[in-house]
C-alpha cells in the first residue's frame, strides 16, 4: 500500500478495531489480522516518536512530562505550538505497510454496519480488484 500516512492509520483505529471483533470468513479475517499486525508495528512506532516528542516540548520534572489538573500535557510559552507542528509533521510522514490493500469484494457477503466516518477511515486500506473471468 503506497501513500498511506501514519495520521491516517491513527485515525483507521476506531474503525479497524470494529471489524477486528467481527465474526467474518476466514479468508477476510486472515486478510485483515496480516493488516492489524503491521498497523500495530506502525503505530508502536508512532506512539513512541509522540512521547518523544512530549519530552521534548512538554514541561517536566524529574524527566516525567507533568500533566495539568485534566489530565493533559503541560506546555510553557509556546512551546505548544511547536510540539503541534512536530506531530503534525510525524502524523504526515509515510506509514510503511507491505500488505496489499483489502479487496472490497470480500466485504459483499460480510454482515457489517460502518459509519460513513469509519468507511471515510478505512478508505485507503481497501480496493476494488477487477477479477478476470476464466474462459471455460
């Protein structure tokens, strides 16, 4: 899959976990786990270039980021702002997934209800794969 940006995986979550759970075929399941497995490599990946980032630009004490009264990273000055920009810059970076792209055809018999938002999510992950007819 080419294209395919590490926002987008983070933003595919909600909807992948979604069919994750779901009872399918065994082919579109297997489909689907070689997918997850290297999405969950990739936003492993993600996840620790964020913290990083954190420690980078959030206050801290004792090497820990120190959270406000919410819960929330702590930021001085504009400080911020600029660890915004360096996610925004890592959500943008290209994801590296070697599993093609899911046939949607594999979904027509699949019994799953998806929001328009969590098809929008999922959009990148599929593809409609014209199948030639075999001559008899």
């Amino acid at each position: 899959m080419n294209n395919i940006t590490i926002g987008q995986l983070v933003a595919a979550q909600p909807a992948f976990r979604k069919l994750l759970n779901a009872d399918l075929k065994l082919s579109l399941a297997l489909s689907l786990r070689r997918l997850a497995r290297e999405i969950i490599s990739e936003l492993g990946v993600y996840e620790a270039e964020r913290l990083k980032l954190l420690s980078k630009w959030a206050k801290t004490e004792k090497g820990k980021v120190v959270e406000d009264d919410k819960g929330e990273a702590s930021f001085e000055g504009d400080r911020r702002e600029k660890f915004q920009s360096a996610l925004m810059e890592l959500l943008a970076s290209p994801a590296s997934l070697g599993a093609d792209p899911i046939d949607l055809a594999a979904f027509a018999s699949e019994n799953i209800k998806l929001s328009p938002v969590e098809a929008a999510a999922l959009d990148p992950f599929l593809a409609e794969i014209q199948h030639k007819e075999t001559k008899q």
